[in-house]
C-alpha cells in the first residue's frame, strides 16, 4: 500500500509552501480542504490567503520564524473561510522546514513541507468580532484551542504584536551599540526575565557587547569564550538554533562544563536564542531568570522575534560604528599632527566634517613651522566627499608640507603641488584595471588651496591661491577687507599652471581669516550672498579670544556646530550634517580678537609692474578702509587720487608700486593718509595741459581734492603723499614740495 494511499483514506492533505517562489503546491486532499478542485495544484501564495483567515495566515510566519530558530516542528489550527468571512471548517496543519531552509536560517527564502487534516474542534466563539482568537502555536506539543481562552488569546495576540511593532520601530532608530542596549533594556522591562547579555561573534571568539540588570561584579560569570567551546551561548552561535534550559538541574545535566561558571551567580532559567542577519551567525543573546520559566510557545516566539530585531539593529549600528570610526581616522589627518603656536600671534582652528557615516570630505589645514622661523598656513579642499578625496587629501597635504620643509617660497610650493597632484591622479587612472574603476576615476579630482608665509615679526603676509576663496583681513577696529589675491588654477588641472605671490601686511590688532566654501555656501545661500554674510558676520562679533571668534563665526553661518575639531582633540559626535565640509584658520598679529574702536586702520599693498589690473584691487581695497565716511563725495575723490598716483607709478617707472593707506582718529573727525611709495628719484613736475591733452592732470587734481599733499625722497625713491580729513570745511594749502 502506497503512502498516498494512505495519507488519502484519512483525509490528510500534503502541501509545500515556498516563500521563495511566492509559490505553494497542494495534493488533491488539501486543494479540496482549502475548498478548490480536488486534484493537485500549484498556485501563488497569494490566491490562498483570501480562503485563510487573516490572523491565522499571519501567524503562518510567526511559525516559520520558532522552526528557523529551533529547528522543530511547528503545529497550529488553520481556519478555512467562505468568500463571506464564514469559518467553513478548521484544519490542523504541522509543518517542518525543508533542508535548505535549515540551512540558510532566513524566513525571506523559507521553504515548509506539511501535513493538514480537518478537525472537529470547535471554532472559538467570537472569533469572527472583536476578539479573534487566531491558532494556537504549539511547537512539539498539543493544541489548545478552548472556548473559554479565546478571547484572551485574541487580546494577547494583539497586545504581542503591538509590542514587536513598537520594538521594531524604536530599534531600527538606534545609531550605537549602547543605543541598541539601552533600548533591548527597556523592551525587556515588560518581560519576566531579570537580566541578559549579548555577545558578538569576534574571530573565534565569543565576546559580550552589553549587559543588562546584573551588577558589574556579576560580569566575570559572562566573559568572553572560545567559540568552539561547550557554553550555550557558544552553542547557539556555532548552531544558529535557540536553547531553552529550564532549570539549574537541566543546566547540569546538558552543559556540564559550562555549569561551574554560572552556578554562583544564582539564576534558575536560561534561554540562549541566536542573533542571525542573513543567514550568517553574529552572536548570540543569554536571557536569564531568577525563578524556573515555563517558555510558554507565545513568550518563545516574542523572543524570537525580539533576537531577529536585535540582530538587524547590531548588524546595521555595527556597519555605521565601524564607518564612523573610519572616517574619524581620516578626519584626524585633516589637521595639523599637533598643535602649532605662531609667536607674537594668537591662531585658532577648526574643521567640521559634512555629515556622518563615510561622508568626508577633502577640506583641510595645517601650520606648518619654517626653518627660516617663518610660519606656513594652509588651508585647501579637494573634490568629492568620499573616502577616495580623503585619501587623496591626505597624500596632498604631506606633499604640500614637505615643499614648505624644502624651503621654497609660496608660488613654487603651489606649482609643485599642483604637478603632484595632476601626476598621482594620472597614476591612479593607468593602474587602474577594472573598467568600472576606469569609469569612476575619469572624473578628473582636482583641489583648491591658499598658502600663506607670515613673518610674524613684521606682519609680512605672502599669498599664494589655487583657485580658492579670498582670505578676510579684520582690522583692529572691526573694518573688514576683502584682500583680492590673484589666483591660478586649481591644483591637478594644469601641471604647468603659474601661482602669483602677494603681499599684505597685517597690522597690530588685525586678523586674517582664512576658510573653505562650506563656510559661506550654506542653508540656500549662493557663494556671493553667504560670502556678504561672512563679511557682516566677521566685522559685527565681539568675542574676547580666538576661540570664541572661530565657535561664533561657524554658529553664526551654520548655528550650533552638531561637531567639532579643535588642535589635535576630536569632538564628540552629536548627530546632525550638513551641506560641505567646514575648515577655518583665523590668525591674529596680537593676543586679542576684540576690535578696539578708535584704532589706526592701516593697509599695505603692493602693485606689480607686471599686474597693472591691481590698480582696480587697491581702489577695491580704499573703499572698503572707507565704509564709514561721513562724506561720500569725498570718500570717492581718495580713490580717485590713489588711481592716478599709481598709475603715474606705474607708466613713468619701472620698479613696483607700494600704497600705504592710514586711517587715524575718532569718527567724524578723521584724517585720511595716503602713501605711494616707487623706485624712481624723478620727482614730479607741475604742468599745463591744454584742453584735448590726455596727460599732466595728476597734479592738479591733487590740489583741488586733498586737503594737503607733499613728495617725500625714500632710499632709491620717493614716495607721493595726500591727506584728507573728514567733514574738513576748507581745503589746506599744499605743503612739502609744493608740486615740485
């Protein structure tokens, strides 16, 4: 006699359900239990969920989740419903997992083979109102299904699943391994259980992540162990199958190697349940009880769930852990090894990384001490935030320090530099041999960058730009100028691009600001908009140190910084991004940040033969020393006469040009002075131009716009001077060299 046979005379129906394919056969017995044509079939899982009641086929997966775990035979009731919700018969239904499925411990690929019969147990009265009663789940064990529990089953079941629901929601929120503690502490807060322990799987080992409700004292029963070893949680993770010991007794007798170790600490039930993502291992979870526990199938199924939740929030927080902890390594060589104090000058820094996770960026600075006693500032991005601009930050960043080390001055450490970078982005390209990896790299990375050489004795600033914002100069009174530095190309472009080198001189008092486009480039504003908010921000604050004037520039941009980094130190992570990596370095010549009113305000510029377009930038530079002139008109005229003496300057010698411009006094009653200092000795000649003459003017209008004037001989030289005072209500008769 055949099995079939057999299986058919008693009204037992065979069926697979493969979660995989989406697919389940039926013999002809269970096509005809689940009210269909009484011959064997295979249709989508989908097409019998109508003919399942909706709690019940639910529950078909909380069954499959006890049998991946435990490995053992599940067995439930089954009701079967009309098209109108009527409970037309009830089945018992056992269920085992297929071999694969064992194997791959994943309800997502679940395969089961079972056996179903129709029984005469009663439907549970009020199943189909407000409180269904839904299966009973017995693993290995009867089914109970009374009359008088229903309704408590229904609100049991209910109660369970809102519980996992919640405890999913708030774990798919944890950032952190203590996160992911804190908050299985308080999901078992509802439970019976007294304490529990998770361990990681770490190489061979078996090592505890947390504890929770145990004293410190306790923690030495629960150290770390050989993974090959007898203790059950070892067991569980070599296994991937959950251990329920119900007694100390039971504990002895299964575990007798382990039990020395946990008998002082006095518990009297166990459940050790796997903690599996995909079906790989990564640790396991010990739950302990302080009275013998039952392990009731509902409370081994919360359990369950509960370890499979941990386990996707560990395996996630442990992927974001190990990427911040990446990106932090890299972050730390965005700033200088250690910190670096300029003498006779007051230096602050910080760098803000753009988000969390490997989202960094190719911002950094560095000071860099001269042999020559000079001291470097660097400050430069390279494109991209990912790991690769890091990387190639980094490289940048040692070769830049080492051109500084040699000795060269700003514009040959920036050419170097460049011919560095657009050769080790070519080598990356040729060694390159997966097509995919060409595709990536053939975005051109390139960096921006701006060196400075100051010679803190003087105030000698040397400038050299990479396609880089401008710097900010603050004067000691609060004035904020906007130095133009001319520029080339970013680094990496063009290996045989030229940096020009300018000079400025900062003044007792003066601060210099140099930072990256993250700064201005927040929150919708554009670069020239957030760079105009910079200015304001820079001229309106009041700090009394350069640490204060650094945290209130980036609060005042960006509001409070969710993170910071300060000399070698690194801040504590307190979540938050943004849209770019923030790197800044403010330098005072001087110990203060405060501005002091009534102050000289004083700028240096020097205007090459060779760039007569500076012109425009010492114009730029007068305005600004000038923002608050009472009178306009008159503030106009003084850059009328600084234009026509440097051009005169410029066309009748053939050295450089240097404006010295001072502005001393209280408002209202200032004095405007206005040197320009060049190579000839020829001093300069009255003259008479005629009405169509083109030349010869520069004179006279010196003398109907300055109140006073005068050619002083310096060295190999001279230098031509003009004096303004404001609201003056007379102009002052010429003095010195009275036009000759």
């Amino acid at each position: 006699m055949r099995i079939a046979d057999i299986l058919s005379a008693t009204g037992t129906g065979c069926f697979v359900w493969d979660n995989g394919t989406g697919m389940s056969t039926l013999d002809a017995t269970a096509a005809r239990l689940f009210g269909l044509p009484p011959e064997q079939t295979t249709l989508p899982l989908e097409a019998l969920r109508p003919r399942i009641h909706s709690f019940d086929y639910t529950e078909l997966y909380n069954i499959a989740a006890l049998a991946v775990t435990e490995g053992t035979v599940a067995e439930a009731l089954l009701r079967i419903v009309a098209e109108d919700g009527a409970v037309v018969r009830t089945l018992r239904l056992r269920a085992a997992l297929a071999d694969q499925a064992l194997e791959q411990q994943d309800t997502s690929d679940l395969v089961l083979y079972g056996l179903m019969a129709e029984t005469s147990l009663a439907t549970p009265p009020g199943t189909e109102e407000d409180h269904p009663a839904g299966l009973r789940v017995e693993l290995g064990g009867p089914v109970d299904a009374s009359a008088g529990q229903a309704p408590a089953a229904g609100d049991r079941r209910r109660s369970r699943e809102e519980f996992l629901m919640g405890a999913g929601q708030v774990l798919a929120e944890a950032e952190t391994t203590a996160d992911v503690m804190r908050t299985a502490a308080e999901l078992m807060a509802g439970l019976p259980a007294a304490d529990f322990v998770l361990f990681g799987v770490r190489g061979d080992r078996l090592v505890p992540l947390g504890y929770y409700g145990m004293p410190s004292s306790a923690h030495r029963f629960f150290q770390d162990v050989p993974l090959d070893s007898d203790y059950p949680g070892a067991v569980v993770a070599r296994t991937g199958r959950a251990l329920y010991i119900g007694s100390p007794d039971e504990y002895r007798r299964r575990f007798p190697a382990a039990w020395p170790a946990v008998q002082p600490y006095g518990r009297r039930s166990w459940a050790y349940l796997p903690l599996a993502v995909g079906g790989r291992t990564i640790g396991s979870w010990m739950i302990t009880y302080r009275e013998p526990a039952p392990f009731a199938p509902d409370e081994r199924y919360v359990l369950t769930t509960v370890a499979r939740l941990l386990a996707q929030a560990l395996s996630r927080v442990h992927i974001q852990e190990s990427r911040r902890e990446l990106a932090d390594s890299l972050r730390r060589t965005m700033r200088p090894a250690r910190a670096t104090d300029v003498p006779g000058m007051s230096l602050a820094s910080r760098y803000l990384p753009t988000g969390s996770g490997l989202q960094v960026g190719g911002d950094w600075y560095d000071v860099i001490p001269l042999p020559s006693g000079r001291t470097a500032l660097v400050i430069g991005d390279v494109q991209g935030h990912d790991v690769r601009a890091a990387g190639i930050m980094t490289q940048l960043r040692i070769a830049l320090r080492a051109y500084a080390l040699e000795g060269h001055r700003p514009d040959a450490v920036l050419s170097r530099a460049c011919r560095f970078l657009a050769e080790l982005e070519a080598e990356d390209l040729l060694s390159s041999t997966a097509r995919e990896e060409v595709d990536n790299l053939d975005d051109h990375r390139f960096a921006t960058c701006l060196y400075v050489e100051t010679d803190p004795a003087t105030g000698i600033l040397d400038l050299a730009r990479a396609g880089h914002p401008d710097p900010l100069v603050r004067m000691a009174d609060g004035t904020v100028l906007s130095p133009v530095v001319p520029a080339g190309p970013p680094l990496g472009v063009d290996p045989a691009a030229d940096y020009p080198t300018t000079r400025l001189v900062l003044g007792r008092g003066d601060t210099l600001l140099l930072f990256t486009d993250g700064l201005v480039e927040t929150g919708g504003h554009d670069y020239e908009s957030g760079w105009e908010r910079l200015r304001k921000a820079l001229g309106g604050l009041r700090p009394d140190s350069m640490e204060k004037l650094a945290d209130e520039l980036i609060h005042t941009m960006h509001g409070s910084p969710p993170r910071h980094m300060t000399g070698t130190g690194l801040g504590a992570w307190r979540g938050g991004g943004r849209e770019d990596d923030i790197a800044l370095l403010l330098l005072c010549r001087g110990e203060g940040a405060r501005p002091r009113r009534g102050t000289v305000r004083r700028n240096v510029l020097t205007v090459a033969q060779s760039e007569p377009v500076r012109v425009a930038d010492a114009r730029h530079q007068l305005r600004e020393l000038l923002y608050d002139w009472a009178d306009g008109e008159q503030a106009e005229g003084a850059v009328l006469l600084l234009s026509e003496l440097l051009a005169n300057a410029l066309l009748h010698t053939e050295g450089d040009a240097v404006v010295t411009v001072e502005v001393a006094g209280p408002p209202g009653s200032r004095v405007l002075r206005v040197e320009v200092t060049d190579s000839s000795e020829e001093l300069p000649h009255r003259r008479d131009p005629g009405e169509l003459a083109a030349r010869g003017r520069g004179l006279l209008l010196l003398e109907m716009l300055a109140d006073s004037w005068g050619v002083v001989p310096v060295g190999r030289g001279k230098t031509i001077w003009f004096e303004l005072r404001e609201d003056a209500r007379s102009p002052a008769e010429p003095v010195g060299a009275s036009g000759r």
